[in-house]
C-alpha cells in the first residue's frame, strides 16, 4: 500500500517552517527529516508513523490510540504507529507531528 499523499501534504503544511527539513520516501512512505533525522512518517500501511521515544511510547500506547512499531517484526523502540482515523483531523494530527519535531535528538 503506498503512503496517502493527503496526508503527506497535511504534514508538509504542518512542518513547513521547520529549519532542516528534508522529505524521503522510505519503509513504503514518506518520511518527514529534520536534520537528517527522521521525525515523522506518513506510512505505507496508512495513518503516520511518529517517533516519541522509548521513556514516552509506554505512556502514549496507554492513553492514546497509539501502536508500538514493529519493522519486519522487529519492534522499533520509541516508535509509534497512529491510524488514518486517529489522525483525520487537523489539530490531532499537529498534536502527534509536534511531538515527532519536538523529540529530543532530532535538534542537536
């Protein structure tokens, strides 16, 4: 399944001020860098893949509709998978993108 290109644009419009930011189409979507480190991703298999941290995924996959990833069934540590209904609105889906931008390690 290829990424949806809606919300690719979404998130496009959403990290566009971000200094350093860099598209690449990457695990069968279209991943979201910001200086060179990957923060968000529209996926492959539908909704954004949004990278949070190990210390925070616990917590989000509890109180969210948040998945933890998992790549050719290994799992990618701080990782997480939120759904294409999950993020159909643009304010939820500003919430998960800020959080990906916002991780520490992506600014250095």
């Amino acid at each position: 399944m290829a990424y949806d290109e809606a919300l690719a644009a979404r998130i496009r419009t959403l990290t566009a001020s971000e200094p350093g930011l860099t598209e690449k189409r990457m695990f069968g979507g279209l991943a979201f860098l910001v200086d060179g480190r990957m923060a968000v991703a529209a996926s492959g298999r539908g909704g954004v893949m949004v990278r949070v941290g190990a210390d925070a995924a616990a917590d989000l996959v509890a109180s969210t509709p948040a998945e933890p990833v998992a790549m050719r069934g290994r799992p990618m540590t701080g990782w997480l998978r939120i759904g294409a209904a999950h993020v159909a609105d643009d304010p939820t889906l500003a919430t998960w993108v800020a959080r990906g931008v916002a991780f520490p390690g992506i600014r250095v």
